[in-house]
C-alpha cells in the first residue's frame, strides 16, 4: 500500500455491488473511488434508492463488494471472511442507526457496557457512565428503552457506538426519527464526540443542511459517485 494510503482510514478503489432479480442482474453500486483521513468528518447524500445505505454496509463489512476494494484501517475487506470482519467491527467500529437497535431488557447502563463486556474490557461500568454522563443521561442509568424518550434512546445509542473508542463510527440517518429539537441535539453530539475522540465520522443522509456541518460531502445518485464537495465544517475546522 502506498503512504498516501496509509493516512487513509478508508480507502475505496472501483467498488461495485450488484444483486441477482427476476430480471437479471442489477447494479446498485458502480465503480466509486474516494478516501477518507483518520479523524475526517464525511456525509454521504442522495436520493432514497440511489445507493447511500449500500455503500455504508459495504464500508463497515457488513455486506460485500462483487468488485473492488475498501481497505479499513488498512485491512483489505475482500481478503476477509465474516468472522475475520466481524473481529474488525469490533475493534475499530461503532454504529449508530436509525432505529436507535438498544436491547428492550436492559437498563440503558447496560446497553453502553454490552459491547465492552463482549470485549472483555473490566472498565465497562465505568467507561459506561462516563459516557452517559457526556450524553446528558447520568439520571437515567437505571431505565429501560421504553422508559426513555426517542432522543434519550438515541442519546444511549450514541454512548453505546463510543464505548471502546472506535476509530471509525458509522451512522445512518440517526435524527431521521426524531423531532427538530432532540434531531440537532443528537447531530451536535455526534459531532461533539467525534471532535474529542478523533474519530472518523461518516453519516449516510437526505438531510443537505445536516451534511454541510461534516468536512466533506459525497453525492451518489443513481449508485454512481457524482460529486465530492466541502461542508461548511472543512472552513471552521
């Protein structure tokens, strides 16, 4: 790998994904080629169908390329079976979707400490609370999903995707459920913390104003890389 490649966390080189139907086959994903720094904050935007939520799944190894390339932290996807990938998800990866995906048994505490446990970290408790606390949740640590709010929920989740300071975190459309208020809550935070920690954001969304606050701004439209441009982030930042 070059040293250019080397300061990329992502690297993405003539990726193609394409899917068998009735009618033949059909390509959802053409020939994109990008980078993205350690630390970088990047949107990607598009139209509903135009392939944005693919090209995350492909990025976090949760689905897999028919052709090219994504090298994450240096590690070549293709070259990688599901195990190999999930072992990647864990060490570097956080999520945050939609749908906020907290488990409905546990208190919010415990769904922030489940991944480090999983991990064998001893200091999932603690770095738990922590976050939470970041969060604005310290009060909430006892309560269950369906004893929080929508942007609580989502607050958990956020605090969940940090424990084990991920290089990298990843999320879909995390304010699309959401109303305005607990929505630019949840955006400011995601952002907050990927200032303090360094890490690589990269956010899938229809929403233009949401992704002029990241660094750069990928346009796919019809599974095809159309632009990459600057937010409003990359003069400030």
């Amino acid at each position: 790998m070059s040293v250019l490649s080397q300061l990329n966390v992502i690297q993405v080189e003539g990726l193609t994904k394409r899917v068998s139907t009735l009618e033949g086959d059909l390509t959802i994903l053409s020939e994109i080629n990008f980078s993205v720094k350690s630390g970088e904050s990047v949107a990607i935007v598009g139209a509903s169908g135009s392939g944005k939520s693919t090209l995350l799944s492909l990025l976090a190894g949760l689905d897999v390329a028919t052709e090219g390339e994504i090298h994450l932290d240096g590690d070549a996807l293709s070259k990688l079976d599901e195990e190999q990938r999930a072992c990647i998800r864990a060490e570097k990866v956080g999520f945050v979707f939609q749908s906020f995906m907290l488990v409905q048994s546990l208190t919010a505490l415990e769904n922030v400490m489940l991944p480090a446990e999983l991990a064998g970290d001893k200091n999932a408790k603690e770095q738990a609370i922590g976050l939470l606390e970041k969060v604005g949740l310290s009060h909430r640590l006892a309560h269950y999903p369906s004893q929080l709010s929508g942007g609580e929920q989502q607050r958990v989740a956020i605090a969940r995707a940090f424990i084990g300071s991920p290089k990298i975190l990843f999320a879909d459309e995390p304010s699309a459920n959401l109303d305005s208020k607990n929505g630019h809550l949840i955006e400011r935070l995601l952002f907050d913390l990927n200032k303090q920690n360094g890490t690589t954001l990269i956010l899938v969304t229809h929403d233009e104003q949401l992704a002029q606050q990241c660094e750069r701004i990928i346009h796919i439209e019809g599974g095809k890389l159309e632009l990459i441009s600057e937010g409003s982030a990359i003069n400030v930042g």
